[in-house]
C-alpha cells in the first residue's frame, strides 16, 4: 500500500474519532445540564382521600417536580393543607390544589361542602322515595308533592327542580361501583328559599324525589295533576228526539168491477178480493 493511501486512512481515522468525541462530549453535557433543572417540593397525597376527609400530616407528602411543572393552586407546605377538608375525591399521588379542598377554617364533612348561602336540608325517605337506592351523592333529582290543598281532590305538583344531593345517609360519595344503595335520610343542597319549600312539603304531604340526567339542566313550568285528569270520562248520552206518530192504517182491500150486459143495458158489479 501506497504511503500516500496510509496518510489519507488515517487523516480520516482521526477525523472520525474526533466526531465521537465531541458527540459524546456533548451527551455527558447534556446529562449533567438535565440534573441541574431547578425542582420544588409540593405536597401530593400518600393514599386516596375521600370527600368529607380531615386531611393529616399522614395523609399527604412533599414530592420534588421542576419548577413551573405543578397545577396552578398548589401547595408546597404541608401546613397548608393539614386540617383542612376534601369537598371532591382526591386520589393517591395526585396534587393537592385549593379547588379540591374546603376553605380555611370551614372544617371538614358535610359543613365543608356547603357553600356560602346555601343550605343543606334532609329528608326521610323510603326505597320507593329514593328512587330504589339510585339517588346517591352528586346525583340531581326534582322534588314532588302529593297532597289535598285546602281538602280539594288529591294533586301532585313539581316542589324544586335541579336540585344536588349531598349526602345519603352518612355517605358523603357515591358507590364507585354504581350500586344501588338504600340510606333512610337523603340530604339536599338547597336555596334558604327553596329550604322553607322543603320543608313545608315534607309536613304537608308525600314527597317524591324524580331522578334527573345529571347533563339535563332544564327546568320545566309544569302544572299541578290532579286526579281527575287521570282518569277517562264517558261522555254523557246524547238524548234523541221521540216523535209520537200514529200507527199506519192499513191499505183498503182491491176492489174487482165486472160488467154485466144485459139486452140494452149494462150493469157494474164490484167484488172486492
């Protein structure tokens, strides 16, 4: 081999050894540049928390992300967040963020999840009531009332419409599953308004709850039924015009004419048949 072909394999030799260098070179930089990112801790919860929840310093834990990489809202102390409760299911290793908990000095259970101006009403139910156990937490239903107002025939009108349940019994969530699930008191969050219509219909007859499409927020202007609407009347028979009229005579018998000649004269006979 030519010395002049050596000297050109290794120029290219070279040439190529120092291209790996420098994309190796330019790896490890990058390595060491990502482990220099700037991280914060923010608190994540350690297990599943349900709504109602007191949360604890057991609870919850700091975990270290890149900055600007967590939700907006928050927490980066624990401090924050401990006693404070949980208005909507937080679940293990998820943010916790302001929306998802009750506000500062609120508590925790079912007064947490009332908002300001709003009430929270019970009511005692059966299975026929609570629509065969499917009116759980965070379902809607519209409020019937059966009664006789001012002892007139018994009527059935539409109370409150929309209206969210927050609790069944002493459940503050509903079954994940989507059983149904039978709780003797049912628990509605309602306007101080609409709290006194409540109220008053369940003391002045029979309540119905009608389980409502949680996306169907319409509201109907419906009118009372009454229980004659429910129910077909035959209309009254119509009454005919009687003519007196007079029993037909029947017709008279044929009567049968015979000639009868005689010389010059001629004689008619009648016969009748």
């Amino acid at each position: 081999m030519s010395r002049s072909r050596l000297m050109v394999i290794g120029v290219l030799a070279l040439v190529l050894g120092a291209i790996a260098s420098w994309s190796v070179y330019k790896h490890l930089e990058a390595r060491s540049g990502a482990g220099n990112i700037a991280t914060e801790a923010y608190v994540v919860a350690a297990g599943d928390l349900g709504v109602g929840t007191k949360i604890a310093d057991k609870d919850v834990k700091l975990v270290r992300f890149p900055v600007g990489s967590a939700p907006q809202e928050s927490f980066s102390s624990k401090a924050a967040v401990i006693g404070r409760g949980v208005v909507i299911p937080i679940f293990k290793g998820e943010f916790i963020v302001r929306g998802k908990l009750a506000a500062e000095n609120a508590g925790s259970g079912l007064p947490a999840l009332i908002p300001n101006g709003m009430r929270a009403v019970s009511v005692r139910v059966n299975e026929v009531v609570q629509v065969a156990g499917f009116v759980q937490p965070g379902t809607r239903v519209d409020v019937l009332l059966t009664g006789n107002p001012a002892g007139s025939e018994q009527q059935t009108t539409t109370v409150l419409e929309n209206v969210l349940v927050i609790a069944a019994g002493s459940k503050l969530e509903r079954n994940t599953a989507g059983e149904a699930q039978m709780a003797p008191v049912i628990t509605l969050l309602v306007s101080p308004e609409d709290a006194q219509k409540l109220t008053l219909a369940s003391n002045e007859g029979r309540i119905q709850l009608s389980l409502r499409n949680p996306l169907d927020n319409r509201e109907s202007d419906l009118k009372a039924v009454k229980t004659g609407s429910l129910y077909q009347v035959a209309p009254p028979p119509v009454a005919h015009k009687v003519v007196d009229k007079k029993p037909a005579l029947p017709p008279p018998p044929p009567v049968y004419s015979v000639e009868v000649i005689r010389g010059s004269k001629i004689e008619v006979q009648k016969f009748e048949h």
